[in-house]
C-alpha cells in the first residue's frame, strides 16, 4: 500500500475513497472498506482512505480523549489487508481543522486525492465546527463529477458497532463481546525491548512491549496467543500476558507489555510480535512481596493452560463429531482490484 503524510502530492490515480479514523478497524470498518473495494474494481478506480493523525480528539482536547485502539502502524496494516491500495495521512493540526467544509472539498478531495467516488459513514461531518454533512458532499458531488454513498452501520447482536464499543468491552474485560465487534481478538503489536530482567529472576521470563500510548484500552492479567515467532502460516504461540504499571514492582510510569510464552525459551530482542488478548484472567494487583508475586503469577500461568487446554479440547471433540461435507461449487479467484502500484 502506498502511503502519503499530508496533502502535499496528489493521488497516483483517481480513486474510490472512504475517510475516517479507522481506530480498531472493526466489522463496521470492514464492511465500509468491503464496499470500497467493489466500487473501486467495478469502476477501474484507486480504493484508497484518508485518515488522520492525531485522532481529531486528540488535538481538541487531550485530557478527555478516547484511548486508541490501534497504532498508526497498526490501522495501515489493517486496512491495507482490507484491500486499499493507497492511504493518505493527514496531520490534524490547527491549519486543518479550521479549513472550511468548501475548501475541504475542493483542495483535499478534489485537488490532492482525485475523488471520483466517496463512501462515507452515516454519521460523518468534517470541515471547520464540523459544519459539512452528506447533503453538501452530494451537491459538490453532482458539480465536480463524483458520487458520494453513505453506508449504514453494521450491527451484531443488538449492538452498533463502534470503536467506542469496543473501548468499552475492553475496559470491562469483555473480551468475546470485544472480538465478536472487531471480528477478531483484540491484539497489540510491538517490538520486544530489554526489560529489567524480574520475571527470569523470578523464574518466568517475559517479552516485553512498551506501549505507545500512556492509556491502553485494556489492562490487567490474560490469556494470550503470540504470533511472529515463526514462519509465514506458523501456529500461535500461548502465554499469559500483563498490560499494566507493575504496582508490585518498580511501578512504570509507561504502560508495559509483559509476556510469558508456554515452553519457550530463546532470545527474541528485537522481534516485532503481535500478542493477542483471548481471556482475562483479573485486574493488575500490587503485592506484599516478590513471593507472593511469584506464587500469584504461578497460578495465573495455571489459569492461562487450563484456558487453552479447554479450548483445544472443545475443539476436538467439535471436529470429531462433525459430518464429511463436500462442496460442488467453485469461486473464481477475486481479481486484483487495481494494478501495483510502483
């Protein structure tokens, strides 16, 4: 995917395009990026995104905004596995949040991002006071020659879906009301730093992730599968993870990622890993003393297998008692929806 910071260079190409923050990217993201994809093949355009950095939340007021769900990084790669081709970042700073609704038309998604036709969410405003609205992006619309589509929100068992959704079901531990919003565990990805060496002193050694953000979406004790510590189509690794300050410890004053992987012991430095968060297990405690730690973690490494044992027995006894089916139909392979870009 080719990615552009700011508004300096136009678009390689005309292009489908969806805006929004993306944060999470969750089955309401995907189905609006589902959609852009098919406009994009059927129309011989660029499926492409504008997002934003800072969240605009972020920039009006940093006190009181949402934690993030996913990194810059992490929303590009997730989008671009939705199938867009091209993203444009844009620094949401003064300058752009006072650009009217007109000159946000005409100079970012005319002039740089070559709009030829805009899916946008149903609740979507942009401009200065958030004065521009769906009516205004149609009517620029049938005057420039692009054709605006609002797509209605997607909802899974009586429940919009949304990123606050999802912040929600995190802070609350709900991690399968989470998955089931995201339409895939939550996860995390980050590179494995030196740490202060106290859980190989205690006797479980841990890979450790600083967290980008001060405020983690989730945090406490889980269960964990790890993924980067293989090949390509390799399985998951198990563990038990803390997200948190280490109340018991040296208190950080940056949230840390601490895994401790099942039967594994090599040296991982450096290596960029994706940890996703299956089941809680309970909130981070201070303790007494590194005793009483280390019995505690002890017991949450014993919760964390008889979860993935559970699991793995469910999942057999599933397979077994499941019939012999045969499909006589075939799919052509999806066709590439538009040509690299170089």
């Amino acid at each position: 995917m080719l990615v552009h910071r700011g508004f300096s260079r136009p678009a390689p190409a005309d292009t489908a395009l969806t805006i929004g923050n993306f944060d999470g990217v969750h089955l309401g993201h995907r189905a609006l990026l589902a959609r852009l994809g098919e406009v994009a093949h059927a129309r011989s355009l660029l499926p492409s995104a504008l997002t934003f950095e800072p969240h605009p939340r972020e920039y009006f007021s940093p006190e009181a905004a949402p934690t993030r769900l996913s990194t810059l990084r992490e929303k590009l790669e997730m989008i671009a596995a939705e199938g867009v081709r091209f993203a444009c970042v844009g620094r949401f700073n003064g300058a752009l949040a006072a650009l009217s609704a007109d000159d946000f038309i005409r100079r970012v998604l005319i002039d740089t991002l070559r709009v030829r036709h805009l899916i946008i969410g149903d609740d979507f405003r942009f401009g200065a006071d958030r004065a521009g609205d769906f009516a205004q992006l149609a009517a620029a619309g049938e005057r420039h020659g692009f054709i605006v589509e609002a797509m209605h929100s997607v909802v899974v068992d009586g429940e919009r879906v949304s990123s606050s959704g999802v912040r929600d079901a995190l802070d609350q531990g709900e991690l399968d009301r989470a998955e089931r919003l995201l339409g895939r565990p939550y996860a995390i990805d980050g590179r494995i730093v030196h740490g202060q060496q106290l859980g190989r002193r205690l006797g479980f050694a841990t890979a450790n992730i600083l967290i980008k953000h001060d405020r983690p979406p989730l945090r406490g004790v889980f269960a964990v599968e790890v993924k980067g510590l293989g090949g390509p189509g390799s399985a998951p690794l198990a563990g038990v993870a803390n997200l948190g300050v280490r109340p018991s410890a040296d208190r950080q004053t940056r949230p840390l990622l601490e895994t401790h992987l099942f039967d594994f012991d090599r040296d991982i430095y450096g290596a960029h890993l994706r940890v996703r968060f299956l089941k809680k297990l309970r909130d981070e405690m201070a303790f007494p003393s590194l005793d009483a730690l280390r019995a505690q973690i002890g017991r949450d490494i014993a919760a964390a297998r008889d979860f993935f044992a559970a699991g793995r027995a469910a999942s057999a006894t599933i397979t077994a008692n499941a019939p012999t089916a045969f499909s006589t139909s075939s799919q052509s392979p999806t066709a590439p929806l538009c040509p690299p870009i170089l």
